[in-house]
C-alpha cells in the first residue's frame, strides 16, 4: 500500500511544494493547479525516489506553470490559518504546517510555514503568531533596506528618518514631516525589490512632498527602474 503524502522539491534558492496521490493509473502525471498548487498522481507503489526525479526533470516547467498562474491571483483571499494554506514571505509563497508543541515557535524551513503551539487548534492562535513574526521580521528587512537605499539616495541630503509600521488596507507606505516614514506591514509579503521601491518612494516624499514632474524625476534620478518595480508590486498578491 502507498499513502499520499506531500513534500517539496528545490529548485535553485526556491522549493516548490507538491501533493502525490496514488491512483490505478499506469503513468505519472504532474499538474499545476491555477490556485498554484502542484499535484502528482502516480500509480499506487511508485518509489519516493523515482517521483522526485521526475519532479526534479520538470522542475522548469513546473516554475513557468507556478508563475503563470500566480500573476493572475488578484488579492490572497482572507486566510484561515489552517495547514497547508499558502502564506507569502518576500515574494515567496510558504505553505503552512501546523503542529502541536510545548513552547510555541515559528520557522520557514524549506517550502513551509511551520507554526509549533501547544494551542495547535486555535486559528486566532496560530494568526497571532504569524503576525507577530511578520512584524518582527518587517522591522528587520525594512530597516536594513531602508539603510541600503538611504546610502543611494544621499543626493537627497535628509537626515535619516524612522521606521514606523502598521497594517494599512489601502496605501503600501507614508511619510511624516517629522522625519520619519510609515510603512505598511504588508509589504512584507512582496519581494524585496519592490519594498526598496516603496522605501525609496517615502525617501524622496521627505525631499519633495507633492507627486509633481520635479519628483519623479528626482525619484528616477536614484532609482531608473522604479516604474517596472511598482508594477511587479501592484500585481503581487500580497
Ligand atoms: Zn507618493
């Protein structure tokens, strides 16, 4: 007998998650599902080892199918926080794992999300745990990104200004005439190239406060690309 499992499979610095289900058939079949989930049917007692290598062979294609389908997600669906959701990180979607535990934790390992709680089916308790590491993990990237282009954009001659977060529906980020700039939490969930975009976007606000020619072009001026960055953000499906 051969029970489904799951697992995933690396591909360069990215894992790409997959189901395998076991079925009477006579080959193998891979599928990427619109919803970006990989499935595999294989005929009951195939080899753990000979489905990786054939996931392995496609791993391109695999990649092409995931990103294809993903640029059409709209807007990432009110989560349950329930296990094997899909939750983003960078850019990068992570598959949540939830598991019983004495002390509560918290970790990317491979492709997944794993939540340790001993509350393991409490949804508000594994949601705090994840917004929490999302919010820790936000002030982190956001500050050490914001030092990164701060350091590109020194033409600008501003005092360095603070980072303040919160969760916001509608903007990805503000500045303040106090010196400092707001940024939405969210933005963690989109690739690092387009936070440097927001970031530089709030940088240039404390120069220039209106949206005129005369601060595009100084937003240019330290980032050319800044326009293919903003699309990539406004699809993502953060
Ligand atoms: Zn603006």
């Amino acid at each position: 007998m051969s029970t489904n499992y799951s697992s995933s499979l690396k591909y360069g610095r990215d894992h790409i998650a997959f189901e395998v289900i076991y079925t009477k058939r006579k080959t193998m079949e891979i599928a990427v599902h619109p919803d970006a989930i990989v499935i595999v049917k294989a005929p009951t007692g195939t080899a753990v080892n000979k489905i990786a290598a054939r996931l392995a062979k496609r791993a391109r294609w695999i990649r092409k199918q995931l990103n294809y389908f993903q640029q059409f997600i709209p807007c990432t669906p009110p989560r349950q926080y329930a296990g094997g959701e899909s939750h983003l990180y960078l850019g990068r979607q992570y598959r949540l794992k939830i598991r019983k535990a004495k002390k509560s934790d918290v970790k990317l390992k491979g492709a997944y999300f794993e939540i340790s709680t001993p509350d393991h089916k409490s949804r508000e308790t594994v949601k705090g745990l994840i917004d929490q590491w999302y919010k820790e993990h936000a002030l982190r990237i956001f500050t050490q990104r914001l030092e990164i282009c701060f350091e590109k954009a020194k033409g600008l001659k501003v005092p360095l200004p603070n980072i303040q977060l919160r969760k916001m529906s509608k903007r990805w980020g503000s500045c303040g005439t106090a010196g400092y700039i707001l940024l939405n939490t969210e933005l963690i969930k989109a690739p690092l190239y387009c936070i440097d975009y927001v970031i530089m976007h709030e940088l240039c606000h404390l120069k220039d406060h209106t949206h005129s020619h005369k601060y595009y072009r100084l937003l240019a001026k330290f980032m050319p690309d800044w326009q293919r960055r903003k699309e990539r953000l406004e699809s993502a499906a953060v």
